[in-house]
C-alpha cells in the first residue's frame, strides 16, 4: 500500500475570456490558490461551446513565444495551426500539439477549416509546460501527436487514462519531454473508479473539466472545472465518479529555477525578458510564410 498524495484544496477556475475571437477560456492556473505548479505555468480550458457555421476561421493572429512548451488537446472542434518553423497541421479531437517554442516560434492557432464551415461544438485544453533554463534557446520543435498514438489504460473499474506524456501504471506516452512530466487524459463512467500512480516529489494536480470525482475518498470536485494539487510527497491518487467525468492529470518535477515571464515569453530574468521583446520586434523568430 503505497502513501497517497494529499488533496491541498479544491478551486474553481477564473471567468471566461477570449483569447483572439475563436477560443473562450477560462484559466484554471495560475491563480491566486495555485501559483506554483512547476514545471506546469499554465492551463486554460476553452469549454464546450457552439459555434455557428461561418465562412472565416475564428481564432488568434500571428503572435510569438520563447522559453517553454504549448500544449494544445483538442476534445470537441479541431485547431489549425502554422507557424515560423513551416509546420502546420490540423489538431482534431483526441490529437494533441506539443510545440517547444524554445529560441522562439511565431505562430497562428484558428478553428479548423472544416469545422468552421459546418459549425459546431468546440472544446479544448491549452497547457503551458516550463523548459529548464538549459534549453530556453535551443532550436523549437513540433510533435504532431494523434490520437491513434495516445495508449490508453484501464485504471480500474469504467476508469481509462489516455498517457500522452510520462508513464502510466507502467505504460509510456509518445510526447518527448526535457523533464519528467506526466499529461494522463483520463475518463471514468458513472461509479468508476481507479488509481493512478504519481512519482515521489512531484508537482501534481488533478483537473476536472466536466463531471463529478472524489478524491481519495473525500475531496470532491464539480461541475465545470475545477482544480486540486496534490502534495509533492506520495506516489498515488484515487479517483472515484459519481457522474461521467473528463479529467486530466498533471504531474512533473520541479524545475527549481527563477521564472520571470510576460505575456508570451517566460525566461528566467528580467534582462532575458527585455532580449526576448527586441528579437520578436526585430524579426528573429520569424515569420508565417
Ligand atoms: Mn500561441
């Protein structure tokens, strides 16, 4: 019997806004409760929400990032994507985008062709994972990760984690990773339940974006996301469903080092910041072709 990690508090999300005019979220960290969920900086969850059929894609203009990861899931709706390295590519439900933005990636994230011409209901998460300062400036990378090459694996009873990064209950995800992090989509059925084993002295936190989970036998999270970070010692979660329920589980090592981020860039200092803007304004990261 291996000690469970605690539940810190159970929190709810910030109001929605809009990021560019295609994507409504609401950011479920950081906030004043959770701010320091390294190597994790940030996830926002665009939730269920209809569109109408039009004839011009939704989403965010040409915009820069240096010095870590976006991590994009798409559950509902799918997401087109370019960028200054010359990929593109289309992320539909259960694919997932791992972009390191690193030295520094300019790029556009709209709703999907076809999706925008048929309409429909749109639901996604955007993730920010931190890079070690080690590799802030290495060359970005793109992994295109669909759902056909996400495992999935049985937890329990009507308990299924899909591993997109790190190791779950002994089976790996495709994302390649600078650190130990762990990204586990996980769906239980009315009254499933299971056990997820987490690492030793990690940053962990389950997120529950729809749906109604108890947590180690006590803590409850409902209704439209909520968050709870779990305590660094421990190696294990137990996750019980009242009702049918779409979570994810993060989990990841610290990074120990100084964060000192604006907007679309997230360095280690003030000074890197400030190099960060010159090189965007003067064209080193790149334009969309
Ligand atoms: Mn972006």
């Amino acid at each position: 019997m291996t000690e469970r990690k605690k539940v810190l508090g159970v929190y709810g999300a910030a109001g929605s806004h809009w990021v560019g005019d295609g994507f409504p979220v609401r950011t479920v960290f950081p906030s004043n409760a959770v701010r320091d969920l390294s190597p994790f900086l940030m996830l926002d969850y665009a939730g269920p929400t209809y569109f109408k059929p039009s004839d011009q894609p939704r989403g965010v203009e040409e915009h820069p990032h240096r010095g870590f990861e976006t991590v994009t899931i798409s559950y509902q709706g799918s997401v087109d994507h370019r960028d200054s390295g010359g990929n593109s590519g289309t992320i539909d439900p259960g694919d997932v985008q791992w972009m390191t933005a690193a030295s520094g990636v300019v790029h556009e994230e709209k709703h999907g062709k076809d999706f925008t011409a048929k309409g429909g209901t749109f639901e996604m998460v955007q993730l920010w994972v931190n890079l070690p300062a080690a590799v802030k400036m290495s060359t970005p990378a793109y992994q295109a990760i669909l759902s056909a090459q996400i495992p999935e694996v049985e937890l329990g009873t009507g308990a299924y984690g899909r591993v997109i990064a790190g190791e779950l209950n002994g089976i790996k995800g495709p994302a390649r990773t600078f650190t130990p992090v762990s990204v586990f989509d996980v769906r239980l059925s009315a009254g499933g339940h299971g056990e997820i084993r987490l690492t030793e002295g990690t940053n962990s936190a389950i997120v529950l974006l729809r749906g109604e989970v108890a947590v180690n036998g006590s803590s409850l999270l409902k209704g439209e996301v909520q968050i709870a970070p779990l305590s660094v010692s421990g190696e294990s979660v137990l996750l019980e469903a009242k009702t049918e329920s779409l979570l994810l589980v993060l989990s990841g090592e610290p990074l120990k080092e100084p964060v000192a981020s604006y907007g679309p860039f997230v360095m280690n200092t003030e000074a890197e910041l400030r190099q960060a803007f010159a090189d965007y304004r003067a064209g080193r990261m790149g334009h969309i072709n």
